[in-house]
C-alpha cells in the first residue's frame, strides 16, 4: 500500500527549469561560458549547479577557482526568479492538502539546494503540507544515484514499494527507479494534479 508521496521539485511542483536554466547563464556570461539550450536540456537539465560546474570546467575549461563565485551568483539570481515568478497554484494546493486527508505523506526530494526548495514552497504556499525536504546539500551523491529518495524514505520509516515518486527528467526518472519505489513519469506541472496521483495510487494498491 502506498503511504507517501515523493515530489521532485522543478518541473513536477514548480515550473522553474528555466528560472534555473537563466539564472545559470546570467552567472556564466560574465565569462563568456553561457550553455546552449538544446546542451541544457539534453546533458545538464536536473543537475545540481555544481555538477554543471564541474562538467564544464571538462568541456569549456571554467576555471576550478570561479566555481564558488558562479554558483554563488547563479543562486542569487534564482532567489530573484523565485521571488518574481513563483506563485500559488491550485491544482498542487488541492494534490498535497487531498494527499495528507487520505493520509499519505509527502516529501520533496530536489537536486536545487536546500535555501531554493524551501523559498519555492513558501512562495508557492506548499510548505506546510511536507513532512520531509530533502536537496542536494544533504546527500552525498546527487540524482541520479538513488540515496536522496532512500534517505527520504528511510526518514519517513517506509519501504520503497510503499512509496510513489513523480519525476519528469531523466536523471531523476533514474534516480526514483534505482531507490526501487514506484515512479509516476510527469511530461510538466500541469500533469500535477490530485486525481493523476489518487489514480496511480489505487492501480498500485489494487495491484499489490
């Protein structure tokens, strides 16, 4: 029986592949390092900002030592694309609030750092649905190895069959398949929504 909900974040709960995607490349143009957006979405999208760092040092020689700075300017700027964009959306208002009546709780597991999740789901007034936030800060391997989805889990005191994980790229598709729970393959946030998510639920409790 399914007893919790695991979300990734961008692209599942908050449409903010591109606030990410923007605010990488505004930190990367003061170098003249800007990634192009067909290499974004075909190598980068999902991954941690300093995984991309270090991926590009390999293909486009960024310096080690602009590492720390890039980074910290890419996450500045995504506060700012947060602070101007992300806003309240129902149909995840009504999943999470239905979700927690039915009694199924709910983690959000993201590659983002820990400050990005919990600004984007103050902002998008989801907080205070979820019982777990797990980012990239607190795993030692970021998607998509499995250990952010087992540490949700083993927080959570569940077993993978008993949880289901939405994700929408292939890194954390990945990542949600190795940790061995169920996995709901989202296409963007408009799939997000309470009766998608009751209606894989009771496939998989039926089924069991």
């Amino acid at each position: 029986m399914i007893k919790a909900v695991l979300f990734d974040m961008d692209g599942v709960l908050i449409d903010a592949k591109d606030w990410h995607y923007e605010a990488l490349n505004r930190a990367l143009d003061l170098f003249g390092m800007a990634i192009e957006r067909d290499a974004h979405l075909a190598t980068y999208d999902g991954l941690p900002t300093r995984r991309k760092l270090e991926m590009l040092t390999k293909v486009k020689r960024l310096p080690v030592e602009l590492h720390g700075f890039v980074n910290e300017m890419k996450q500045q700027f995504t506060a700012e694309l947060a602070h101007s964009n992300c806003k309240p959306d129902f149909r995840h208002q009504r999943a999470l609030s239905q979700l927690k009546r039915d009694g199924i709780r709910i983690a959000v597991c993201s590659n983002s750092i820990r400050a990005t999740i919990e600004l984007m789901m103050k902002l998008s007034r989801l907080d205070g649905y979820l019982d777990v936030i797990l980012s990239n800060e607190d795993v030692t391997k970021s998607k998509p190895d499995p250990e952010i989805y087992l540490s949700a889990m083993s927080q959570l005191g569940l077993k993978p069959e008993e949880c289901l994980i939405l994700e929408d790229n292939d890194h954390g598709i990945a990542a949600a398949r190795a940790s061995g729970g169920h996995v709901m393959v989202v296409g963007d946030t408009g799939d997000v929504h309470y009766d998608a998510i009751a209606g894989r639920i009771a496939a998989i409790n039926a089924a069991a």
